[in-house]
C-alpha cells in the first residue's frame, strides 16, 4: 500500500492510498476517485494537461514509479519538461528522469509514499 499526498496552493493537502498491486491504477484516477481537482483535457497522454510534480514524501528518496511510456516522453519533451539526455538515461537505468510526470499515464507503485503537486485549476 501506498500513501499519495496531493498538494495545490489552494486547496488543502488530502493524504490517500493507494491500492498496492493494482498496476493500472494512476495519479488521475486516484484523484478522480478522491475528489481532488487535478485538470486534464484527453486522459491519454497527449495533451499535457495534466502535468504533476512527483516526489518522495520524505524528499529524500527518487519516485520508483515506472519508466515514462512513448507517450509521455513526446509530451514532457516538447513541453521542456525532459531532455534527450535524461531520456536516453532512462532508457539505461529503467527508472523515471525527474520529477515532472503526466498524471494519466503515472501509475503508483507499491511502497512508495509519494508527494503530488498540481496546479490549481
């Protein structure tokens, strides 16, 4: 199990978990099913609507959630959210590049406590 805290400068804080094992459960689903008013335009990851700053709750410790899909990597990359380097190291090391993630494509990995922040809508 999971605990995903939201965060945006106007609203509180909401704490969550998030179903372990699920594997196809994502930042904005999750949110979608708790309330929590992150914007988005396609759900598919094209549209960069939805981009979140995901960290460890803690800040010490890189998010493990997986790799970024085709998808995502073409979005973050034309909104200067990723560069080809950190692609390219991605691709070697199998884990995310930063911190800038698209809610609907994330999906939260068991044990790991994670801080999401979005923009108010």
């Amino acid at each position: 199990m999971s605990l995903v805290t939201f965060s945006s400068t106007l609203h509180k804080d909401k704490t969550v978990y998030a179903v372990a094992g699920s594997h196809t459960q994502t930042i904005l689903a999750l949110a979608k099913e708790h309330h929590i008013p992150i914007d988005f335009g396609c759900g598919e990851g094209d549209c960069g609507t939805c981009l979140v700053k995901v960290s460890s709750v803690d800040g010490k410790r890189r998010p493990m959630g997986g790799p970024l899909n085709v998808r995502e990597v073409a979005v973050l990359k034309e909104m200067g959210r990723i560069t080809q380097e950190e692609i390219d190291k991605m691709y070697v090391d199998d884990i995310p590049p930063n911190h800038w993630r698209l809610a609907c494509q994330m999906i939260v990995r068991g044990g790991e406590d994670l801080l999401v922040e979005y923009p108010s809508k």
